[in-house]
C-alpha cells in the first residue's frame, strides 16, 4: 500500500501545472512519501505536519466509507506517522484529501 501511494504520488504530482488546487491540497503528501522531511516537520511542530495529523485522524474516522484506508493507515502507523487533532486543517479540504488518497489506492495513477 504504501508503495503504491508513493508512485502514486509522484506521477499525481506530473499530471498538474504548479497552479492547481489539488496539488495545493495535497502538499502535506509530501510527509507521507519523505520520511525524513516528516521527522524534521514533525519535530518543528510545523503547520503541514499538523495538516497531515488532522487528515490521517479524518481518515480514521472515515475507514467506513473508504474501506483502503484501513491498511494504509496500518503502513503510517507502522511508520510512527500517527494522527492527533490540531483542527488546522478545513474539513473540505480534509475529504478531497481523502478521496485524493483513495484514488491512489485504487491505482488511479498508477503508471
């Protein structure tokens, strides 16, 4: 799973201009696929880090409606990338994160 949202990722990130509204929501990916760069935001206590803490806590809480989140967060958790509520992201943009992370996990973007 995690494998697969990376690749994902990266060919999600050549299918839009610099402009667009979903690579915009989907900047706190960026801690997902780069381990380090996520211990460094972490540490920092930056605003993506608590971005990505909101998403992965929405996701939790949605692995109902989007059953291929439940192993996914199992690949995070296994990474120590576990949520916590700071209630900086907006809940519109948590859901088309959502949907966004669901899609690679359904090969959308799978080369």
């Amino acid at each position: 799973m995690y494998r697969v949202f990376c690749e994902s990722y990266e060919n999600f990130l050549n299918s839009f201009n610099e402009d667009s509204y979903r690579l915009r929501i989907a900047k706190p990916f960026e801690l997902i696929v780069n381990t380090d760069k996520y211990q460094r935001e972490k540490k920092q206590q930056s605003e993506l880090y608590k971005q990505l803490c909101d998403l992965i806590v929405f996701m939790k809480e949605n692995t109902i409606r989007f059953p291929k989140l439940k192993a996914f967060l199992w690949t995070l958790s296994s990474r120590d990338m576990n949520g916590e509520e700071y209630n900086v992201a907006k809940v519109e943009e948590l859901e088309e994160q959502t949907k966004l992370v669901n899609s690679f996990l359904k090969l959308a973007y799978w080369y």
